[in-house]
C-alpha cells in the first residue's frame, strides 16, 4: 500500500497525477485528505482509499499509515510545513514506512526565501526520525505556474510580468514533476539519493514564454520586467481572486525569482537527464499550452 498526501492539491496537480500514474501500474493507492470533496469523492470513484486526517495532526495520521510501505510526502507552498514533517515522522517512526518527499531546488538553510528554510528543515526532521526518505529537490519552474500567475495579465492586458528578469529559467510540467514521485516510489535505483536535484526538461527566459504564448494565443504578449516588491504585492493582491496563490507562495516565488534575476538558474535543464528518469519524452512548454 502507498500512501499518497497532497492528492487532492490545486498546484501543478502533482499529487493526483500519481495517484492515477499509481493506479495505473497496478499498486494500491491510499489518499489522506483534509475534509471530504469533489477531489476526494473522484478519487473514491476510482478505486482509491480516501482516509480523512491533517499532516499537522499526529493521531490522524498514524491510522492512514497502516499497512503503508511507501509514503508521497508533499507541503504546499505556505507556512507549516515544519511540523507537518514533524507529525508525519512521529507518526511514521520505526514503521519501516519508505518516503518520497516532493521538494524544490530552494530548499535550503541559507534561501532568502521562509518556505524555502522551512522545506530544507522539514526535510532534516524527517531524516532525524531515522525514516528511509528519498527527497526529490525539483530544480524547475512548473509550467502551471505561468497561467496560475500571469493568466489574467495576459488575457487583460497582453503582459507577463514579473521579477525573473531576462535570463533563462529551467521548466518543467507538472506532470513530468509526478513522473517523478512515481518512478522514485517504484524505480529507486534510478535516483543517487537520499537528496536528488532532477533537472527541467527546458530553459526558456519570460521572453521566450511571452512569445510562445502570443504565438498560440494569436495576439500580441509580451514580457515586463518589474522589481520584485511590485510583483509581490500584485502577487498578494491576486491570492484575493485565484485560490492557487497565497501570500506565503507569493512572498516565496518572489525571492526566488529575485534571486535568479541576480544570479541565474542554479541548475541548467537536461531533458536527456529528465527523460531516463520518468522513463518517457518530458513535455515542452509549447506543447503544454496546446493543452490549456
């Protein structure tokens, strides 16, 4: 039995993806969800075990773990993310349970991001507790980030804006990130773990979006380079309308925006590298917009 947290997450929608991906290769699947949803009665609807409990609740998470051999561990990008990895290796200790964490590159003590610290702590507490964690430190931008964030801009105004800068950034889709966790879970011999930093399918500046995007759109798009306090604070104001964002995410990818206009990405994209890891061709950003 796998146990699978973030399911039902709005994000990139990793955690369903492994789910299905999971399902798919013939393994049982439990999900722990907060409340009871359309996500989680979908879900149901295809065969998974939906046990209901919260990562930051340590009597609601040692039910969903019995039984379980491998756990998916992911934290949305907000605060909490700490004892949330607390609970969960309390609860998981001396289980035998194996973990694959899904991380981002910025996890790391010295970010200038909080949810980028909190991530790199969370995943020390897990290792403290003496469980068996593979952390997979995604090196890439999500694809799904571009109309989560700039969706509205561009269909009002034409304008994708943001602190990025005019380098290049390292992409990958959302699903591609899923693939991931799925091969992490049944092919561990693939990864150098117990941290790994899988590399994006792409690298493309906002330049080079905004012109994907015009192109498929039709109309003019272009790319408007801003200072991150002004991103941030447009970023804040859209958590108010769309439910993807959150101040916290907004705080985070700011800085980490920030800090690769000042310095670059960290780690340049290999889709050669990606593609021997999820065992398939990883999606480009054009072909994700012809999905959308």
């Amino acid at each position: 039995m796998i146990l699978v947290t973030g399911a039902t997450g709005r994000h990139g929608g990793t955690g369903a993806h492994v789910v299905r991906r999971l399902q798919e290769e013939g393994r049982d699947v439990r999900v722990l969800a907060r409340t009871r949803s359309e996500r989680t009665e979908a879900l149901e609807e295809l065969g998974v075990e939906v046990v209901i409990g919260d990562l930051r609740d340590r009597r609601s998470i040692a039910p969903a773990l019995e039984g379980v051999d491998q756990a998916y561990f992911t934290y949305p990008i907000d605060a909490g993310v700490i004892p949330a990895a607390a609970n969960f290796a309390a609860a998981a200790r001396g289980s035998g349970t194996r973990v694959v964490v899904m991380s981002m590159g910025p996890a790391h003590p010295a970010h200038p991001s909080d949810r980028g610290r909190d991530q790199w702590l969370a995943e020390e507490v897990l290792q403290w507790a003496g469980l068996d964690v593979l952390v997979l430190r995604i090196a890439a931008a999500f694809h799904e980030n571009v109309p989560a964030l700039h969706g509205r801009s561009v269909a009002r105004e034409g304008v994708l804006r943001n602190c990025f800068g005019d380098g290049g950034v390292s992409w990958i889709n959302g699903r591609d990130a899923a693939e991931l966790a799925v091969a992490a879970l049944l092919h561990p011999e693939r990864f150098a773990g117990p941290i790994c930093y899988p590399r994006g399918a792409e690298e493309l500046s906002h330049h080079e979006i905004a012109a994907i995007l015009a192109d498929h759109l039709g109309k003019p798009v272009r790319f408007e380079p801003v200072e991150p306090e002004q991103w941030r604070r447009e970023l804040v104001a859209l958590s108010t309308v769309e439910d993807v964002v959150n101040p916290d995410m907004a705080a985070h990818i700011t800085e980490v925006a920030a800090r690769v206009a000042r310095h670059g990405s960290t780690t340049a994209a290999d889709a050669q590298a990606l593609r021997a890891l999820i065992g398939r061709e990883p999606m480009t950003f054009r072909e994700y917009v012809r999905l959308i």
